[in-house]
C-alpha cells in the first residue's frame, strides 16, 4: 500500500510540475532562439542590415553577416538592399573583427577590404566569402567601420559613405486571416498538428518534424518562421528547416543572410529551383513565406498546377509548373531550432 501510494505522489508531483521533461525547452550549444538571451555573442547586435547613401546622393545597402570569433561580414549594394534597389549584380566586401571589450551596446569594428584566398561559405572566417566568384562584379578596395548603429567610410576613390542600421519588416508580416480562412496554428494550442511545442505563442520545431492534420490538394498559404543564430556553422549546418508543400515539394528554410541564394539555401525549391532573389533577412527576424498552389492544366492536358512563393513579400517562384497535393504540410526539424507563427490556409482545391 506504501509503494502504490508513493507511485500516485510521485506521478501527481511530476503533473505538478512547471515544465515537465516532455515539453522543457531544447537547448543546443553555440545555438541561441531568443535575441534577449544575455549570453548571445556581441557580434548579433552589429549584424543586420544597414542603408544610407555615398557622397553625392548615391544610394547604397550593406548587410552584416556575423561569422563567429567575432568576425563580421560586410555585403556593400549599390542602389539599396536586396529587392529594395539593389541593382542585383554588383556587390563591395569589407570584413572586421570585434575588439575583445566590445558587447553589445559599445564596441568599434574597423573595416578593411577582403581579398586573398577565399572560399564560398568558408568555415574559417577569414578565408570565408558570399559569393560563388570571388571578387564579384564591382568589387572594390573599400574601408570602413561599424560604430553606434552606423557603418561609415570610404571609397577607393575617396567618397565617404554612411549607412544607419535598419530593421526591415515583410510586407505581410502579422497578416490576418481572411475570411473563410483554416486557421493552422494562432498560437493558441497544436490541435491542428503532430508534434511540437507551444511556448508563448510560438510553435517550437525542437529539433523535430512538425505535420499538420489536415490535407489540402491547392491552396494559398501564409506562414512566418525564424531561423536561430548560429554564427559558427556554415551552409545546412546554419538552421536547416524547410517548408513542405502538401505536393511533397519543398521551400527551403535556411539561415542565408546575404549569400548567393543557391537552389539549397534558404527561398529555394530545395534541389530543383534557387529563389530569382535571396530575400532572406538575418536570423532572430520574423520573415514570412506566402505560398500559392494553383490548379493549372499540366502536361498532355493532364492535371496539374502552378507553385508561386513570396519572401518577405517579394515573388521569388513565378508559377513553376508542379502537381497537385494531397498530403499536409510539414515543418521540418532537422535537428535545428525553428520557430513557427501565424500560419493559416485558403482552400483551393478543385472541385
């Protein structure tokens, strides 16, 4: 009778308790999900996007790739940022190191042009390059620095540039169900999905595959996702998800802030189509994918349909003929840290 009674308290303890093991949260090391963690690299706050203009009016984008050790990664866009001006050829690379007394409110990072041997996605930061071709198009032996928020510094020809960091938004980021709208996941409860963990409104990947309930053959679909900060890893290794069409096709979720957006990084068609633009904003940002899988005629007069896909608001897939889906939808893991909100669906199937 003492036995059976210790069991019942034991297992009334353990339903008592806050967070119990199941559902505690998953961490990984080098590997952060929240930009108000205190432990988080001072590297993160320098990171990002910046716009401003060079002497003379002419405006101008960078963006911030923090590499680990500290090391920063500057991508220089004439015109504007990418999808924002960004004249989609020529790009300008300058790197740095953070001083050992830097954090993140204080700290100067000075800036020097790259060169010497570099490779795509390099895991030793000073070998690494975003850009397949190293130099690209409009490369320049530009200097620079990153202090308080502003990247500054000179041309090789002597022009000064100023740039203020800037945090941009998806057009249809917090978009609202329209109606007649299925409502997938409003951060209130997993009824509609297999697997994952719900946090402050937030459905947590931990790692692990992610199926929806319901089916749907075509649909428009909005989602919004953040990738983790990993600044050490480098290529799949940076965040690895993806977005599983009901047709088995998938969108690629990936940490690819400000790389070359290859058919494997992040907006792709994984294996079958590179996003027209990277569109992909740095990690610890809310970015949004709405996708449209459309009934069309395919080959022969067969059945079939067309896939567009928005990043951040921008098309990136153009209807790409396809086929027709069935199954639900998966939010991968694979092994990473994801995070899911927002996600709601408008019918299309034919009937």
């Amino acid at each position: 009778m003492k036995l059976a009674l210790s069991i019942v308290l034991f297992v009334l303890a353990t339903l008592a308790s806050p967070i119990a093991p199941a559902f505690a949260q998953v961490k990984q090391k080098g590997v952060w999900t929240d930009a108000k963690d205190a432990t988080i690299p001072p590297a993160f706050h320098f990171q990002g996007e910046y716009v401003g203009k060079l002497e003379g009016g002419s405006p101008i984008g960078a963006q911030v790739i923090a590499l680990g050790g500290e090391w920063l990664h500057v991508v220089v866009y004439p015109g504007g940022l990418p999808g924002a001006g960004w004249d989609e050829k020529h790009r300008v690379l300058m790197e740095g190191q953070l001083p050992a007394s830097a954090d993140g409110s204080s700290g100067r990072v000075v800036l020097k042009s790259v060169d010497g041997k570099r490779k795509y996605k390099s895991g030793r930061a000073s070998e690494f390059s975003p850009v397949r071709e190293f130099p690209p198009a409009g490369h320049k032996p530009w200097t620079g620095s990153i202090e308080g928020g502003v990247l500054s510094g000179k041309t090789d020809g002597g022009r000064a540039f100023s740039l203020k960091k800037t945090v941009r938004r998806s057009t249809t980021l917090g978009a609202k169900p329209p109606k007649g709208a299925f409502v997938l996941f409003d951060g209130s409860g997993l009824d509609h999905w297999n697997g994952g963990r719900l946090d402050k409104g937030v459905l947590h990947t931990d790692a692990k595959d992610v199926n929806s309930k319901p089916r749907f053959k075509a649909y428009t679909i909005h989602v919004e996702f953040m990738t983790p900060f990993r600044p050490t890893a480098r290529g799949q290794g940076r965040g690895n998800s993806g977005f599983y069409q009901t047709n088995g096709w998938e969108v690629q979720v990936l940490d690819s802030f400000g790389l070359e957006g290859l058919k494997n990084e992040c907006g792709a068609l994984y294996g079958k189509a590179p996003p027209r633009l990277n569109m992909c904003l740095p990690p610890l940002t809310w970015q949004t994918y709405d996708v449209d899988l459309v009934a069309a005629e395919g080959k022969d007069g067969k059945p079939g349909a067309t896939l567009t896909v928005r990043h951040n608001g921008v098309v990136i897939h153009d209807k790409v003929p396809t086929k027709l889906g069935g199954g639900g939808f998966k939010l991968q893991g694979h092994g990473n840290l994801l995070q899911y909100r927002n996600i709601w669906v408008i019918d299309r199937s034919p009937n």
